[in-house]
C-alpha cells in the first residue's frame, strides 16, 4: 500500500555511472543504515564505510553514507542515502540487501516526494514545479520549473489566503456583533475595499497563466502550405537533420511530423503538415483533416509559396499567419527579405543554399520570446488556472453585490478560500494527487 513502511531507491541515474545514490527514507532508515553500514554517524556529515550484505557479512562496496533525520529532511522523515560507486551488480546487490531487511520496501514512482508533501515539507504547486524542473528541456523551461519548485506559487496564495481571512473576519464581524458599540459600523466596505484590491493580484496571476503553460508545452509552430512548398525541407532544415521524407511527388506527407526545437533558451514545437489541396484520396484526405486541426491550434503558422508556382492564399484561422517564400534559389535569387515585406511575404528561404534561414529562425526566436519570456509567472498548469478561476469568481461574486446580505458574502469567501487551497493541495484532492505523483521516476 502507498505510503506505508520504509521505502527505498535508486535515486539517481540508471547504472552503470561514476556514482549511484541509494534513498531510504522512513522510521527504519537508520536501522537500514545500521544493518549495511555498522554505524549510522553524526547527521548530515559523510562517512567513508564498507557496506555489507547482512545476511552474509559479504562485501558490497566501499561506499559513502550519511543520515538526515526528520523531520529537517527532505520527505519530512529520517532518511539515508547510500553513495556507491555505479556499477549495475553493485547497486543491484545493495538494493538487494535493503529489500531483504524487515519493514523495507521499493518505492513506487513519486513516493519520495508525496512523502514530502504530506509532511508538509512541499505543497502540491511546488510537487508540480519539481516535476517540470527534472523534464525541464530548455533553460527558460528551467528558469520556470525551479521558480514553482521553490515555492513561488505556493508563497502568493498563502498570503492571498491570509488576506481572505482577514477580509472573511470583517464580514462575519459585521454578522455577530452588529449591534455591540465597539464595532465599527462600515466593517463591510472596509471588507469590499481589501477585497477589490485581493481581486486585482489573483487576476494579475491568472493573466501569465498562458505563459506558464506555453513555457512548459513549448510554443507550437505549424508549417503548412500546397503540396511540394518545401514543408519538409524546412522541417529538415530547421532541424538540421533528416526527420522527414522528402519527394518531389505530391502527398509524400501524410501525418504530422514533430519537432522540438530549442530557440535561444524557449522551447518550440514545429510539425509538418500534409500539403493542402483538393482531389486527393482517402488516406491524404485525412492527413489535410489533420492538418487544418493542427493549424487551428498553433500559436504560429508559417504559410509556404514556393518560387515555382502561383501564390496560394492561406486558410484563415485563428493563429497568426506568416507567409513564407520557399525554393528562393529557383527565382534567381529571388529578392531579399526587405524586398519581400513590400508584398507580404515575410522572409524568402531557400534549404538547398541556406539563405534566409538564419533569419527565419531569429524572428520565430524573438516571437516565442515575446510570448512566453520575461519573469516566470506565477501559474503554469491548468489545473491551477481552473483552481485560480474559480477563486476569482468566488471574489468577484463576494464584492459584486452591493445589496447582498454579509451572510452571502461570508459563503462567497469560503468559496475563494477553498478554491484556493486546492491549488496548494490544503484539500482533499486525491486523484489530482495520483495523477501528479504517477509522472514522477521511482527514485523521486
């Protein structure tokens, strides 16, 4: 059963490497430490040890060990941590060795960290942030994972929450003692007051949520265009490797082919659709479905006309577009990118020469950067958003009834209340819980 007993992993890279750090974290964390090392030492100071299989005394490794006790740890509990030198038989037989002992047991994917979280040692938006900081790909994805992890999220609503409280005690204030004398009679426009200005910091949060969630998705960039623009030689390009297959014949292209890209520190993601054209069979119609799907949920099109053919105007839709002159090599070098501005083509590339591709991709870089850079927010998953929306209802409903009775407004911040808390894990949300912790690797 999750969360029973002492647990134990491999929580660091899979063997073989130059160094392999064994967990245990748990009530029997010193009797492990005991049982394979013969001492446990002074706490957080490492010590040099033989560690030995207990039931044989064999050797296992010369290894370093150390012991933090809860609840100043990382779980909240006693921990250990075994340091061994990474080879596959010698972290198989320490872990061996460990499973063999009493009341110790492998650790399943994220239990460490859900260990941290119901001692209090975390609340669930820094669980989240650590969980985008160890698949974070690119430094801006970093720079936004290590801010949730550290707390941020979690710092504003507990100081959103105090406020709350502090507005919550001036309503029902103004419910129990209306009629004392020492009570100020505009307890509820004071509460309004506060209340609006609550209003502005939870909305402000909320408007960066879309950043949030871009920087850890990446910036989705959809290159589409008739069939044989170049798509897949941009694709190529842009990758600089051969992802897709390119062919002179129409409809070579039949599904979304992706791509993560790492522009200046934002990640992108740029797919290649099936060419756009009428007439074709079954197998490519679906590919054009698919491809108009994918279209409708870009942040980017890059609309392709090549040099070769007549100009194809490009669907509309909701994302913007920006129309891209291909095979510039084929119109005699074609005119330069200033030039092309003047009839809406924004840049005129060609894959086979390189030209105009390094500027392509510097305006795609400054285009992801004005969408998801500057300060890391606040929000950055959708759960969070939809716990933050409905807080900020809950607010607005608080403060946007003048005649309402207190009582009406008092139910109204408790909504916020728990609203809020749900984003910090402060109520019962299990299967929120689940699905978080399923995502983490077992050493975590």
């Amino acid at each position: 059963m999750r969360g029973a007993g002492t647990i134990f992993a491999l929580s660091s890279g899979r063997p073989p490497a130059g160094v392999a750090v064994v967990r245990v974290s748990g009530a029997g964390a010193r009797f492990a430490l005991e049982a394979l090392a013969g001492v446990v030492g002074a706490p957080r100071r490492m010590r040099l040890a033989t560690l030995r299989d207990p039931a044989t005394f064999e050797p296992l490794d010369r290894a370093l060990t150390v012991f933090f006790p809860g609840p100043a740890s990382a779980t909240g509990e006693d921990i250990a941590e075994f340091h061994l030198h990474g080879g596959l038989a010698v972290v198989a037989d320490v872990l061996a060795a460990l499973g063999r002992l009493q009341g110790l047991r492998l650790a399943e994917p994220g239990d460490f960290t859900r260990r941290a979280f119901a001692n209090g040692v975390m609340d669930l938006a820094a669980v989240e942030g650590l969980a985008d900081l160890i698949g974070a790909a690119t430094s801006g994805q970093r720079r936004q994972a290590l801010a949730q992890a550290s707390g941020a999220l979690g710092a504003a609503v507990a100081g959103w929450r105090e406020r709350l409280i502090g507005i919550a005690a001036l309503v029902e204030a103004s419910i129990d003692f209306s009629d004392e004398g020492d009570v100020p009679a505009d307890l509820v426009a004071t509460a309004r007051t506060a209340l609006a200005a609550l209003d502005r910091d939870v909305a402000a949060a909320l408007d960066g949520a879309r950043r949030g969630e871009r920087m850890r998705s990446g910036l989705v960039v959809v290159i589409a265009g008739p069939p044989n623009a170049g798509k897949s030689s941009l694709l190529n390009a842009l990758a600089r490797r051969e992802v897709a297959i390119v062919s002179a014949l129409p409809g070579t292209t039949r599904d979304a082919i992706e791509v993560h890209l790492d522009l200046d520190g934002l990640p992108v993601t740029v797919i290649d659709t099936a060419g756009l054209r009428e007439g074709a069979d079954p197998v490519e119609k679906e590919g054009i479905r698919r491809a108009h799907a994918r279209m409708a949920l870009a942040d980017l099109v890059l609309w392709l006309e090549p040099a070769d053919e007549p100009a194809t105007p490009p669907p509309a839709g909701a994302a913007p577009v920006w129309r891209v002159g291909t095979k510039r090599d084929l119109a005699g070098g074609g005119p330069s990118d200033s030039d092309s501005k003047r009839d809406g083509v924004r840049h005129r590339v060609s894959t086979r020469s390189g030209a105009g591709l390094d500027a392509l991709v510097a305006d795609i870089a400054a285009a992801a950067a004005e969408m998801v850079g500057g300060e890391p927010p606040l929000v950055t998953r959708a759960r969070q958003a939809q716990a933050l929306d409905v807080a900020l209802a809950a607010l607005r409903d608080a403060g946007g009834r003048p005649d309402a009775a207190p009582e009406l407004m008092a139910e109204d911040l408790r909504r916020a209340a728990r609203a809020l808390g749900e984003v910090v894990g402060m109520v019962d949300v299990e299967d929120v819980l689940d699905a978080i912790f399923r995502q983490f690797c077992v050493g975590k």
